[in-house]
C-alpha cells in the first residue's frame, strides 16, 4: 500500500529576480503610463462606470485614462495580506508573497478521469465530490479551486450553485471560484459563503469563497467584494500605443499589457467596495500567451516580481498542461512553472490536477502535481542557517567519534529532509520485489487509498439547511 504520509510545504525564502530592479520600475512606470496616456475601453458599463467614479476621465468613445496617482492609491487600499477562510479554522490560508499555496483544480473542468483508467468522460457531481474529498486528504493542497469539475452549462445558474454547494460540503479547505460570469449567480454564492459564517464580520474576517477571473467576470466580482469576499478580475486590457502591433512583440510588452490590467482591474474593484482582497490572477493565456512553456514559466515569474512591486499577491496559473494524459509531459510542464512561480514568490499556484488545458480533471495527476509543488516549495525554502540549524552545541557535546542519534536536536530534526511519495529512491531489486511500481501507479494506489479513507467533517445541520434553501430558491 501506498505511503500517505504528509510532504514538507515550507515557506518560501529564496527569490527568484528575472528582471533586475530597474527593469521592475521600467515595466510597472510603463503600464502606468499606458493607462494614463492611452488607456482602457471597459468591458461592461458597471466597469466604466466604477473608474469615471474613481476619478478616471473620458477619452475616446468607449475609453477612459487613469492617473498614475489614482492607480497607487488603489493598489494601496487592496490589503498585502489576504486570509481565505475554511471550514475548518485550523485549514484557513493567507495570501502573500512567499506563502507558497498550492490549490487543487483550474477552471472547473468539464471531463474527468477515471480512476480505474481509461479514457476521460463528461464530469458527474460524483466526480466533483471525489476530487474536492482527495484535495482534502492531500495536506499539500491548501485550497481549491474552480469547482475542479463542472457538468452544468455555464448558462444554469442553479446547477453551478449545486456544484458549489457539492464542493463545500466535500472539503474544509477555502474554495476559489473561476470564471463565475453572473451577477445573481454570484449573488446567491455570496449568500452560500454566508451561511458558513456566523455573521457578516466573520464573513469578512475569514471569508469562505472568493472569484478569480478575466473581464467577463467583473460584474460578480463586483457583487462578491462588496460583501466582503477577495476577488481577482480584470475590466479589459489597457489600450495599445497606436504604434504597436496587434500582438503583444514580446514578453516585456505582454508582461507591462498585463500588469496594467490587473492594476485597473483592482481600481475599478477598489471603486466599488474599498479595502476588498484583490488577488491578481498570473494565468498567461490571459496575456495572449500559450498556457505552458518557457514563455508561459517566463512571464508568470515576472509578472510575480512586478506586482510585488505594486503590493498585490499573484495567483499563478502554473499547473496548465495541455498533455493529455498523467505522464512525463504534465510532470514537466508543472516542474518548471511551479518552481519558478514559487520562487518569483507568488502567493498561489493553481491548477493542480488538469490535463488537456484544463478541459480533464485527473485525481492522478492532482496527486502527481502535490508532490511536484511539495518538491519545489522545499527548494524555494532555500537553506536556514541560524544557531537551531547550525547546532554547534551539540557538535560540540558529540564530539569526534560521539553519536548524534541520542541528542534531542537529531530527533526534533531527524524527519526534516523531504521525502517523496511518489518517485522511488530504492534499488532494484527493492523496485523489482515491490511490483516494478511506475509514479504513475503510485499515484494511482495513493489516490485510491485516500479516497477510501478519509472522511470530510461534515457541515453542521443548520449550515447545511441554509445553503440548500439557497439553491432552491435562488431566482435563476
């Protein structure tokens, strides 16, 4: 049987500078000076709207400029330091540079793959439930995200409220929506992340639900802020210079196009519900740019270091691999995004657990990526060298030819070193007596243990109560 014991997730300590300070200055004073000098055709009229009230001033039709000074007065409003609120207290998270958080899902998936193997098929609520149930098993997972799987058609509203719902009673961990585009949907989420809470002080304190999204989302994003709960949403892409072309030339000109629209984006928010979460969602396809790749690990990391810059966490979309199967492929394409994002210091890597683009949902992949990121959190940690780890006392008293294994220092550290779960460190003949087991099956026996055995704390009767009288009566 598989080990599930827990992988180390340390916080992140190393920084990982692909551009240098200057460079940082350079692009975030260039995405202010778009906005400023060329500016912003919102998406909606709520968006336009939201920034004519900021201060922002009419241009050409449909446009509107932001003055630099109104662009930083509401990234300083957004606060440094968001904390996402679970079912359980002990399980609430908090987004901040370094924070190395892992979520389980992307944008809900509409196919999931079975266990069992075979080819993937249409997401079912069994499904949805299973893949929140193993997110929370996975001790490396610290939210999740989507919901990881979706049957309903984005236009029903009352099946995406049931999914929500499948996916709050089937983990404790905070859960991140993506691409929620309707207003009274969103209106009757909030009220789900309501009933969770005691009142509306504990909603804003620890807040159950949060949205991420693209400009499509901002009217729900809207909706959410206002009652209190973190959003990431853009209102459209800042205007090119009339000299450009249509396409971004490079990745300095995609990074400074999009830096610019999450710093919009959180004015328009900020507009509308000052002081809300905003947590600035890195996805590179929202950047015209392929989803996995040097480009894609490229921009994500400075696209991190510029928003460091203007105080704003970043979700990483770093697990995003079009690979269709759990193979070397979507190991490589998660290794070398979740390092980098985590190293640049982003507050959250998403996406754990797609396949195809984020169109499968794969409880052995997600198993595969929680290992991965635990691997990459552990190097990012860098080397603490303080008197704990040093341990010239206890040198000292071993002495040359001592035993260290007596010392209460070698057993409060002893289990430090990371440990794999998946990947196999013995011999041959070790591997060979043990069933020549491949990551990929022992990913398969570990979801399949986890799945088995761990049960999710179950909502209380009235909770539980509350959030399906919302669903029934959303008016949807």
């Amino acid at each position: 049987m598989t080990d599930p014991r827990p992988s180390a997730a340390p916080r992140s300590r190393l920084d990982l500078h692909l551009l240098a300070r200057e460079d940082v200055e350079r692009v975030y004073a260039a995405a202010l000076d778009r906005l400023a000098r060329d500016g912003v055709a919102p998406a909606c009229v709520e968006a336009r709207e939201a920034l004519l009230a900021a201060g922002a001033t009419r241009a050409r039709e449909g446009m509107v400029r932001l003055a630099r000074d109104l662009v930083e007065e509401a990234a300083a409003r957004a606060p440094k330091r968001v904390v996402l609120g679970a079912r359980s207290r002990d399980r609430d998270v908090v987004l901040e540079p370094g924070g190395c958080l892992l979520a389980a899902g992307g944008r809900p998936a509409p196919q999931a793959q079975p266990l069992a193997g075979g080819p993937p098929r249409a997401a079912t609520l069994s499904d949805l439930e299973g893949a929140c149930r193993l997110a929370d098993a996975l001790p490396d997972v610290g939210l999740v995200i989507g919901p990881p799987l979706s049957a309903a058609a984005e236009s029903d509203g009352r099946a995406r409220l049931a999914e929500i719902g499948c996916a709050l009673r089937s983990t404790t961990k905070h859960l991140q929506l993506t691409g929620l585009t309707s207003p009274a949907t969103a209106a009757a989420a909030a009220d789900m992340a309501g009933a969770l809470c005691d009142d509306d002080v504990g909603r804003r304190r620890r807040p159950p639900l949060s949205l991420l999204g693209g400009a499509e989302t901002f009217e729900a994003a809207v909706v959410f802020a206002r009652r209190g709960l973190p959003v990431g949403t853009f209102v459209a892409p800042p205007a090119a210079p009339p000299s450009a072309d249509p396409e971004p030339a490079d990745l300095a000109e995609a990074v400074v196009a999009f830096v610019a629209a999450v710093l919009v984006g959180n004015a328009a928010i900020q507009a509308r519900a000052p002081g809300v979460a905003y947590v600035a969602p890195v996805w590179p396809a929202l950047a015209g740019l392929p989803a996995t790749g040097p480009d894609a690990a490229t921009f994500i990391a400075a696209a991190t270091q510029v928003l460091a810059r203007a105080g704003l966490p970043a979700a990483a979309g770093a697990f995003a691999t079009s690979a269709p199967t759990s193979d070397w492929e979507a190991c490589t394409d998660g290794s070398f995004a979740a390092l980098s994002s985590a190293l640049a210091g982003a507050a959250l890597v998403s996406g754990a657990g797609t396949l195809r683009g984020g169109d499968v949902f794969s409880p052995q992949q997600l198993v595969a990526d929680a290992e991965i990121f635990s691997w990459c959190a552990s190097i990012a940690a860098g080397i603490v060298v303080d008197d704990e780890t040093l341990a010239v006392e206890t040198i000292k008293r071993v002495g040359i030819g001592g035993n260290f294994l007596g010392q209460r220092h070698t057993r409060r550290h002893m289990k430090d070193v990371w440990q794999p779960r998946l990947l196999d460190r013995t011999s041959w003949d070790a591997w060979m007596a043990g069933g020549r087991q491949g990551a990929a099956e022992k990913a398969s026996a570990l979801a399949g243990v986890l799945l088995a055995g761990h049960e999710v704390l179950s909502l209380d009767a009235e909770p539980a109560a509350k959030l399906e009288r919302i669903i029934a009566t959303a008016g949807l």
